[in-house]
C-alpha cells in the first residue's frame, strides 16, 4: 500500500496546467462581489452544543455556521507572515510548503462560530486565548491584518479566502482581520490551536481549527494472503493491495510491510510461470509529477526486496507507478485517500 506515517499530502497539490491564471485584481474583485452579496449571519442549522471543541470552547451567545472533523488528516497552520500576493502571481494558492506553515497530523476539528452582535473581534481573540493559557497553552505567532502577510498584498481579508476554505460570504473576508497560533496538551498529547477573527459591519465571525497529535488507525483494510491473490488475479488479472508501508517520502517497504510481502513471495513461489507488474497508486495530496516519481520508486521499492530478500528471478517483476491518475474512491476524505495509496499487482 503507499500507505505512509505522513500522508502523501506533504507536498501541495499544484493547479493543473490547464487552468486559468488569475490575477490579483480578479481575486480581489470576487472577493468584493461575495461581500457585496453576503446577507447577515451563515446559515446556523448545524448548531450544536456538543460539537464544540472541549479544549476551546464557545464564546457566549456564539453559534456554529460550519463544523467538521477528521479522525485522522492533516492541516497547515500558518506560524509566520507570509507572501499570499507571490503564491496569487505563481497561481499555487494551496501551496503551504514553506516555513511559514506548520505542517500538522492527527484529529483535525474545523469550526466557524458566528458571534453575537456588539463584540469585538479583539475581545472574541482575547478570551480565547486566556483560556487557553489558563489550559497550559502559549502563543506561538499571532497577527493582525496587514502584519499577518509579506510582500505587496494590500487587503488582509485574504486570510480568510485563504484558511477558511469552505467560508464564502462571512466576516472573513472583511478588512479586519485577527488571528492566532497556539500550541499546548491535550488529553492525546500535543495540540495546536489556531484561532481566525473577521470583523466586517459590526459582525465577527470566528474560525477555529484545532489539531491533536495522534496516530492514524491502522489496518483498517484487510491483508490479502497468498491464495486471496491468486484468486483475485485469475479472475481479475489484477488486484490491490494494502500492507505496504512507507515513511513520508520514502521508497522503502517499512518492518511492518513484511506479511504482506511474505504472501506476494509465496504466491509468486507457488506459480513460478507467474510474472507482475508492480504498480505504485498515491492519493492526490501533491502535485501530479511529484506523486507518479514517488509511486514509480515505491513499486521498485517492492521489486528490490522481493528480489533480494526473497529471491525472485528479476525478470519476473516489473515496476511501474501511476500517481494519482487511478484513484479507486474519492480523496475528500483520510478514508478514500488510504484506498488510493496502494501497491498493485498486475498479470503481465
């Protein structure tokens, strides 16, 4: 499986070469036009006291417009003043590779509050953090408006465009912008915590995004043994495989692979008239170049250890990768990108 410690994400997804580039004046207009025809507060139907973050809370009188959570995934938090105006220029908007972000695995909680009226964005940011610090936590990086950038970006409001990526018509995108990196424990371990006012006409709107440092749940896709494989291959002439590990980046089967690569050499003893193309799969958390040399050096990976360790004739195994161009279940969630890292083989 191309199955990593940290997920194939690490590198940005690029745009892709057939999309328009936009200028900073478009970006700037659109933006404009969504203020223009925001109409009071977000729909707040997914409400719920529960959904609140126990190591943040709620302010008072505040209430949810937006909630999600992901068991395991990955989130950039921004930790330093960044150039959004070169990122706009090089049409790579999603690009968080640089040291400015933090890069973070584990349980990810995303939610937008929608504050009561007659309360400051300042005041919203300030309890939070008091209650946080009560909590153990400390400020890494915080900003506020023009400071929170580098370069010649003019209008601040483009954090929120930029974090708050399922936010279109609410305060974040006003020319009053706070926010806030924080870093603690949890009752997992280390936390982080970024807090993201906007302030625009009176309305605040508050963006939260917690992380919680924790290992994904493994094995959660059954290992086939050697006669499973066989099966599958006379039928199909093909079939996926998900107990190949690898470290972030890395082409080399991880300790733990060794199972499923004592059933591939079995099978492969088994049927000695048998020959496989080793086919590397990632998920689409990089750019498309990065991902189809990363999965071509995972499936030689495989090769090289099958035919060292195991002794299997070379010229029965060949290795091929495809990236991220045969996904077999959507990438919106850890769940569907886990399906698409994988190792395949196939009947040559």
């Amino acid at each position: 499986m191309m199955q990593t410690n940290e997920p194939m994400g690490a590198e940005t997804q690029k745009p892709a070469s057939g999309q328009r580039r936009r200028s900073l004046a478009a970006v700037l207009l659109a933006a404009l036009a969504a203020l223009s025809g925001a109409a009071g507060w977000p729909a707040c139907a997914q409400d719920s006291t529960a959904a609140d973050h126990p190591l943040v809370g709620r302010y008072q009188g505040a209430e949810i417009a937006y909630h999600h959570r992901a068991e395991f995934d990955e989130a950039a938090l921004l930790q330093a003043p960044h150039d959004y105006a070169s990122l706009l220029e090089r049409n790579a908007l999603d690009d968080r590779s640089g040291p400015e972000w933090l890069r973070r695995e584990g349980r990810v909680t995303a939610i937008r509050y929608a504050i009561p009226a007659g309360r400051s964005s300042l005041e919203v940011l300030r309890n939070h953090e008091a209650a946080l610090k009560a909590k153990g936590f400390t400020v890494v990086f915080q900003c506020v408006d023009r400071a929170c950038f580098t370069g010649n970006l003019q209008d601040p409001y483009l954090l929120g465009q930029q974090l708050d990526k399922a936010n279109y018509e609410t305060t974040l995108y006003s020319g009053r912008v706070r926010y806030m990196l924080m870093h603690g424990t949890g009752p997992d371990g280390p936390t982080d915590v970024a807090l993201l006012a906007g302030e625009n006409n009176g309305q605040v709107t508050l963006f939260v995004t917690v992380v919680e440092a924790r290992p994904m749940e493994g094995d959660r896709i059954a290992v086939l043994d050697a006669d499973a494989m066989g099966t599958a291959l006379e039928s199909e002439r093909r079939v996926n495989l998900y107990g190949i590990h690898f470290d972030h980046d890395e082409d080399v089967p991880r300790p733990e692979s060794k199972p499923t690569l004592d059933e591939i050499a079995r099978l492969l003893t088994n049927k000695p008239e048998l020959r496989l193309q080793i086919v590397g799969h990632t998920d689409d958390r990089g750019s498309a170049a990065y991902n189809l040399d990363l999965s071509q050096r995972r499936a030689a990976g495989v090769v090289a250890v099958l035919t060292r360790d195991y002794g299997i004739a070379p010229e029965r195994l060949k290795a091929s990768g495809a990236g991220l161009t045969a996904p077999v279940a959507p990438n919106d969630s850890e769940e569907g990108r886990a399906k698409n890292r994988r190792v395949e083989l196939v009947v040559q």
